[in-house]
C-alpha cells in the first residue's frame, strides 16, 4: 500500500528512539538505587560525611534521569523509574531525620507527589533500625524522639485519602508503616521497663552498701 512503509518506518525510527531512553533510564534507575542504598548504610554507619557524598550524587543522577526522559512521559512513569525516584526520596529523608536535619521537601527533591509519599513510608523502615541501634546503645530518650516522627509520618499518611492508582498504592505503604510502629512502640517500651528495673536494682543495691547510721 502506497505510503504505509514510509508511516511503519517513520514509527519503526520512533519507537527505536523510545527504546535507547528506556534502556538509559533502566541503568540509571539501577544506578540511582544503588547509590541510595550505600547512602543509607552509611547513615546508619554514622559516616554523615560519606552519605552526603553520595547523596549528591544520587541527586545529579535523578537529575539526569528526569532530563534524560523529556519528551517521553511513559518512560518517566514507568514503575522503574519512579522507583528509582522512591529510593531517592527514602535516602534523603533517612539521612535529615538521623542526622536531626530539616526534612527535604517534595519539590526539594523535584519528586513526584506518589514517589515522595512512598520513600516517606519507607524510610519509617530506616527509622525501625535506627530505633533499635539507638536502645542497644541505652540511648532511650533519642529514640523515643525517633519513635515520635514515625508516628506523626503514620497519621499524615493516614490521612491521605485518594485512589491507589493515583498514590502509588499508599495505601500499603502506609499499612506496613503502622506495623513498624507497632513493633518499635513494643521495642522501645521494653527497653525503657527494662532500664527502669536496672536503676531500681541500682537504687536497692547503692541503699545496701551505703553505712548504716
């Protein structure tokens, strides 16, 4: 038919251009999580140093990632690519918080609002495992500072009440964040029985040993 190869062509060209940003967004949505997930164990290292680093350079990648998806919204959204851009929110937020710094926003990060609502969630995953390095280090009163934010993160996630399909299925998210709260209140709550028991042995034994009028 007269005209149809030069139109499959045309799209032939098209889609193999699409395919080159797809492939380029892949590697750096794979690149972007690894960076973020070295950050996020150097914060809990408490290398703040090496995890600003590396934040940085997370943050020029997401910048290419977004740059390098212009023009094509489908690779942009794709769940790749907003995962990367998840992972990138979690990293940030994990490190301000640790590291008792401001919270970067949404436009802070140029993220979407699903991207930015899910990383929150998550890193309350980050806040768990910091709580828990914080009461093997009898460092009880940070970490119930700690177990404070990740309960007002849950009740705003809470709040937040749309469609999964326009929330990245917050939903979940904010599900799993409840139960890591739960289990971090329990923790936490133990921890602080278990020093009170200690300084009334303390008390007791000080009481004993101390010369009787």
């Amino acid at each position: 038919m007269a005209g149809l190869d030069d139109i499959v062509q045309d799209l032939s060209r098209r889609l193999d251009a699409k395919n080159q940003v797809r492939e380029l967004a892949l590697n750096r949505s794979r690149d972007l999580i690894r960076l973020c997930a070295n950050s996020i164990r150097a914060v809990h290292r408490r290398e703040h140093a090496r995890a600003r680093e590396l934040l940085a350079q997370a943050a020029a990648l997401a910048s290419e990632m977004r740059h390098g998806t212009e023009g094509h919204p489908d690779v942009y959204f794709a769940g790749y690519t907003q995962d990367a851009l998840k992972e990138f929110v979690e990293a940030n937020i994990t490190y301000a918080v640790i590291a008792n710094e401001p919270i970067p926003t949404a436009d802070d990060l140029q993220a979407e609002a699903p991207a930015y609502l899910n990383g929150l969630a998550e890193s309350m995953g980050e806040m768990r495992r910091h709580v828990l390095d914080l009461i093997r280090a009898d460092s009880l009163e940070r970490a119930e500072q700690i177990l404070a934010i990740m309960d007002e993160v849950y009740w705003l996630l809470a709040a937040v009440d749309f469609p999964a399909a326009i929330t990245g299925d917050l939903r979940r998210s904010t599900d799993m964040v409840r139960g890591v709260l739960e289990r971090t209140q329990s923790d936490l709550t133990s921890a602080q029985e278990q020093a009170r028991m200690r300084k009334a042995l303390r008390d007791f034994e000080a009481r004993l040993d101390a010369p009787q009028a």
